[in-house]
C-alpha cells in the first residue's frame, strides 16, 4: 500500500489494563458483554467510522495472539489496517507501543480505551471533525451533574467545587500527530489521560460533548449496566436501509443482483457496478450499526476494483454475523426500465438468499418515464435487512 492511499487517521486501542476491580479472570478488555468481548465491541465502533483508520490494538503480552484473532475477526477485508502489539505495565507505556507502530502518513491520531466499549462510531467522527476543524487537540466529555466537595486527609470538607466549571472526560481522544509525539517525548511523570501530557507540554486541548454510552467499564457494576444496555440494544430485531444508483456504461458487461446480463449495458463503478449487491451490503451494516459499504470497504482500495456483488455481501454477512446477529431476510426494490426483471426474478433471488443466508425477494418498478431511471440513464436500488440477534 502507497504512503498516499494510506488513512490519514490512527486510532490506538489500548486494551491493555488487568482489569483487577472488574474481579474477572481474564484482562477486562476480553471480558464477553452479550457474547462479544469488550475489545471485539470497540473494535466494532472504530470500524463503523465512514472514514477508514489505521488501527492499532495494544494488548497484554500474554494475550497479543488473541488479541489479534478478535482484531482479524472483526476487520475482516479490513484487516490490512490493523495491528496488535504488546502493551507495557502502564497505560502510558502502552500507548507509547502504540505510538511506534503509526504510518508516516497518519495526520490525526485517536487514542481510546477499550473498557469504553459502547462507545458509539458516531463520537469517533465527532472528535475527528472538531480535531480538523480546530487543529489541535480535543477530548468528549459530559458535564459533572453531582455536587463535588473537597475534602482534607480526615475526609472533612474544604469546600464545595463549583461543577459548573467541571467535565468528566472520556475517550477517544484525539491530537494532531505531532503534538501528540512531541507531549510523549517530553513526558516526564506519569498521567491518568494523554490530554493531561499534551496539554503540559504546551498545547492547546478542548473540551467537545461527549456521549453517556462512553462510559468506562470498570467494575461489576459497570459491567452489569453495560450487560443491560446491550440487551435492550441487540435484543430485538433490527431493520437497517441500503440504497445505492449507477449510470449504464456502455462499455461495460452488466453484471445485477449477482447475475450476468449478456447483451445489456454495464453499469459504471469502482467494481462491477452491481447496485443491488452494493444496497444490500449497506443495509446489512446499516441494521448491524456498522457503518456503510464505503467505510468498510473503501472506493479507493484496489482489492475492491472489479469485484463481483457477492464479494461485498459475503463479507457483510461475516461482519455481522460477528457482531452477534443473524440474518432474518432481506427485500430489494429495483427502480428502472432496464433490464427486465421477470424472467429471471427466480433465479436472482436464489443466487442472493445464497450469499445472504437468508430469504431475498426482489421486485422491479419503472417510473413512468420520470427522472433518470424514466429516461434510461441507470439504476437506483433500494433494500431493507432484517436482523435478529443472536443472544
């Protein structure tokens, strides 16, 4: 991969803590919540990003090899752009492993915990935006709502804070690259965040709102709360939207709904323009909560250039099926004059129930001559997934 077509965004995983007030036998970061664990959940917000990321777990020493499986389990045809390695016995320590691991073309750098593992792909995007936009350093969090006193060694009170000039901060937080390594260069002392060593190596970090689902899971309590959350989340089915258009391409073979149409104009894309395929695919990782097909698979990664519409919804499936859901069906409309649909109606919907694992159905319109679809210039595809999960 060229330094050009690399990501200009890193996100450090720190999943490298013991996890002792969690009284679980195994580091926090693989503890399960609804069947995935912690690292596999947060791996999951990261990835859901419209904008693709360098990824870089750090974990125990002991545990890099399954840390590494979960990470490849969860990137699938991303996998490219994840790493593990091992972390050191403090946080800093383990973020400056993360740090060593950053490609020359990483401008933006996000470091998260994965004990924050209901985190949500949005606040990722958020603290990315307000980073470019701001050019230095910025952290989410929330308004301290509890009255905070200070109080003296015998636990007597000195004086009640003001909480209106409080945030309790949360993760991922993100720096442009080079103040990040200039604050690990210099660091002294240790510090609980990486906003601390940034901001006392002289620069500038804002406070942006945060997210309730951003919180830490860090001891049973947590943990349960996090369970609950997840239940009443995943429980039930989910229903996602995908729609995808192309414009005939002369030029080009014609290849819809899995299925080749000799003698009908192709339609023009980065693979083979099936637009069917590509709206199925966006409402499978629409309804997961995982993002869209051009976040995870990238219009401009040359793996993707000619690929067939089963390569996308396969690798959908997988990536749903790994976040702990099933397919329960999936319904396409196609909206256009050509071709037509009809006579091979049976055969397409067999072919995609195939790639799915579950029921497709397909029905075709026109639109009376309106638009582009009515003139004949292309394709518009709309679908709609139903998953059930699996806990």
């Amino acid at each position: 991969m060229t330094e050009s077509s690399h990501p200009r965004i890193a996100v450090i995983v720190v999943a490298a803590g013991s996890g002792t007030r969690l009284g679980a036998p195994t580091p926090k970061a693989f503890v399960p919540v609804g069947g995935v664990t912690l690292l596999g959940r947060a791996l999951h917000s990261v990835l859901g990003m419209s904008e693709p990321a360098q990824v870089i777990v750090v974990a125990p020493e002991e545990l890099v090899d399954d840390a590494d499986v979960i990470a490849t389990a969860v990137a699938g045809v991303a996998s490219s752009f994840v790493t593990v390695v091992a972390g050191g016995e403090t946080r800093q320590q383990s973020v400056q492993a993360g740090l060593r691991m950053l490609h020359p073309a990483v401008e933006v750098v996000l470091v998260h915990d994965a004990a924050r593992s209901l985190t949500p792909s949005g606040l990722f995007e958020r603290v990315v935006a307000e980073v470019d936009s701001r050019g230095h350093g910025v952290i989410p969090g929330l308004p301290v709502s509890d009255t905070v006193k200070r109080v003296d060694a015998h636990g007597d009170i000195v004086e009640t804070v003001d909480r209106s000039a409080l945030s309790a901060v949360q993760t991922p937080q993100g720096f442009p690259k080079d103040d990040l390594l200039d604050a690990y260069a210099r660091a002294a002392d240790q510090a609980t965040d990486d906003a601390a060593l940034v901001s006392a190596s002289g620069h500038r970090v804002s406070v942006v709102p945060g997210d309730p689902l951003a919180f830490k899971i860090t001891t049973p309590w947590d943990l349960r709360r996090a369970e609950e959350l997840v239940s009443r989340r995943d429980g039930g089915p989910r229903i996602g939207v995908g729609t995808d258009t192309h414009g005939f391409d002369d030029g080009a073979e014609l290849w819809l709904a899995g299925l080749h149409w000799p003698g009908e104009s192709g339609l023009a894309g980065h693979s083979d323009g099936d637009a069917v395929a590509h709206a199925i695919t966006d409402a499978l990782l629409s309804a997961a909560g995982l993002g869209d097909i051009g976040g995870a698979f990238g219009t401009d990664d040359p793996r993707f250039s000619g690929a067939h519409g089963d390569v996308f919804i396969r690798e959908a499936r997988r990536l749903v099926e790994s976040a702990g859901f099933t397919v329960g069906n999936v319904a396409v409309q196609v909206i256009g004059n050509r071709p037509k649909f009809a006579p091979r109606r049976h055969e397409a919907e067999a072919l995609l129930s195939e790639f799915v694992g579950a029921p497709v159905s397909i029905s075709a319109t026109t639109t009376d001559g309106l638009g582009f679809a009515g003139r004949g210039e292309g394709i518009a595809v709309i679908a709609t997934a139903l998953l059930l999960h699996n806990g």
